[in-house]
C-alpha cells in the first residue's frame, strides 16, 4: 500500500521559519532580513516565483557589496533548495544562480603579534585588558566572551584555566589558557558567583557586544593602528599566529571550533608579511 506523503508546511511564512530553526542567531537574523528584501522585491509567494525573478532581483542589488551579494544569493538558494527537499516545491527556481565570487581578504585582517601586544599592554582597565588578551589567547567571538560566566572557568590540574565555551551552532567546546591569563580574569571576580558574567558593565550587568566593541576600537586608537580593528581580528590574530609557530592544524580548529578543518585552513594561505618569493635568489 502507498504511503501518501506528509505535507510540512501550508504556506511561505511556515517555510521561511523552519528553514530559519536551526541555524545560529546571527544567521537566522542575517538571512531573515535577506529574504525580506527578496520577497518585497519579488511580491508573489514561494511557488509562483520564477527563475527570471530570481535573476532580476540579483540584478537590482548590482550596488551592493561583494559580500552582500553573495551572502544574499546563498540565502535565497538556501530557503529555495529547503522548500524543494521537504517538498514544499516541486522545483528548485534558484538552484541555476550562481554565488558571485568574493576576494579574499583575509590576509589585509590580520595584526602581527606586536600590535596585538600594544593593544592589551596600552589598556589600563583591569577589565578590558583581561577582556582583549582573552580574545586573543583564546580565540573567543566576541559573543562568547561576553556571555562567559564563572561557572565557566575551571582551574586546570597544572597551570591555568579550562574555558567551556557554548559557541556558534549550539556547539560546547574546552578550552585551556595559561596561567596569566587566569590570574587576570581572577582579578576580576570579587565575590562574583558562579552564575555572574566574568566581564561586568559598569551597570553590573554582563558586557553587551557593542560595548566590547567600543573597547576594541579604543584599544586599536591607543596603538595607533589606522586600520578597521574590529574583535574577529583578535580570532584571526590567534589562528594565524598559532599555525606561524607550528601549533597543528586540528589543534587550532578545535580551539576555534572551526566546523571543518578547511575554514581553518584559510589561514596558512593568508601570510601578508611571508611570501615564498623571499626564499628565493635572484
């Protein structure tokens, strides 16, 4: 006997919102607003959209950057192969376009080791300077470190410190520091309890992201770094570094929490200051 299939969704806002579920919150807040636009643009529902409205709103974001553009292009191809697979649709309009192709810079977003040194010996704030070496240290987004509570930080059973990270995809992961980097967290604590944020606000609630972002960017003018520091360049900083002074690859990408060992690859190809050029004799 046939079994007729489940129909998962009625309409496109059902789609949208399980397509969203389970991607991080970054993700699901970028892509949100990506398919807005389209849709706005488009004006019909999932189902009456053609190929030819696809290419036309491609298009009309032709100002936009690179980046944007492919960002944009992935999220649409994303919702339209979803709706195909749990049969919402039965054919994939978005699956022929083409994600533009986005320059590497990755290389131009890296600071050497003595600017990331400047950045956190310049930093007076107790706070902020433990909050910068432990971005850089630790590799942390920005997020991670603002939402880390004492709970979080465990005394290893030598020297220094277990961090558990709850990270992008929901993912937990350990991670050690050394001892200085300890002790300046420790600085930190009073009588803080296990459930309070190690990096308080002058409201004494946890850092908002914003607000580290503001001590980032103090940090960059106090080192006199004219370029646009934001945190992920103190991640960046750690992953190039490490791989420069022959951590392994899988190391790194379990410290970053890398989902595949290829995105942490990226960084043994971006060397701004190290070419093979310069092994050679003309």
């Amino acid at each position: 006997m046939e079994t007729l299939a489940v129909r998962q969704a009625d309409n496109d806002v059902q789609v949208i919102a399980m397509w969203l579920h389970d991607k991080a919150r970054h993700t699901q807040k970028a892509y949100a607003n990506d398919i807005k636009k389209f849709m706005d643009f488009i004006g019909k529902s999932l189902n009456a959209i053609t190929i030819g409205d696809v290419q036309s709103f491609m298009d009309s974001i032709g100002d936009y950057s690179p980046a944007s553009k492919a960002r944009m292009a992935a999220s649409i191809k994303s919702l339209f192969s979803f709706a195909k697979r749990i049969g919402y649709l039965h054919f994939d309009v978005a699956s022929p376009i083409k994600v533009p192709k986005v320059k590497n810079t990755l290389s131009e977003r890296i600071l050497c080791e003595e600017d990331i040194q400047k950045m956190i010996i310049l930093t007076n704030k107790p706070r902020d300077r433990a909050l910068l070496r432990l971005l850089y240290i630790a590799g942390l987004r920005i997020s991670e470190a603002c939402n880390l509570k004492w709970l979080d930080i465990q005394p290893a059973n030598g020297e220094g410190a277990y961090l558990n990270v709850f990270g992008k995809g929901d993912k937990t992961r350990s991670i050690l520091v050394d001892q200085k980097t300890y002790n300046e967290l420790l600085d930190l604590k009073g009588d803080a309890g296990p459930d309070d944020p190690v990096f308080v606000s002058q409201k004494g609630n946890a850092l908002s992201v914003p607000q580290a972002w503001r001590i980032v960017k103090r940090a960059a003018k106090r080192a006199k770094i004219d370029a646009a520091v934001s945190p992920h360049w103190f991640r960046h900083a750690h992953a190039s570094h490490a791989l420069d002074r022959g951590a392994p690859i899988h190391l790194v990408q379990a410290t970053l929490g890398h989902a595949s060992v290829a995105t942490t690859g990226r960084y043994l190809h971006a060397r701004p200051h190290d070419s093979s050029s310069l092994y050679l004799i003309a």
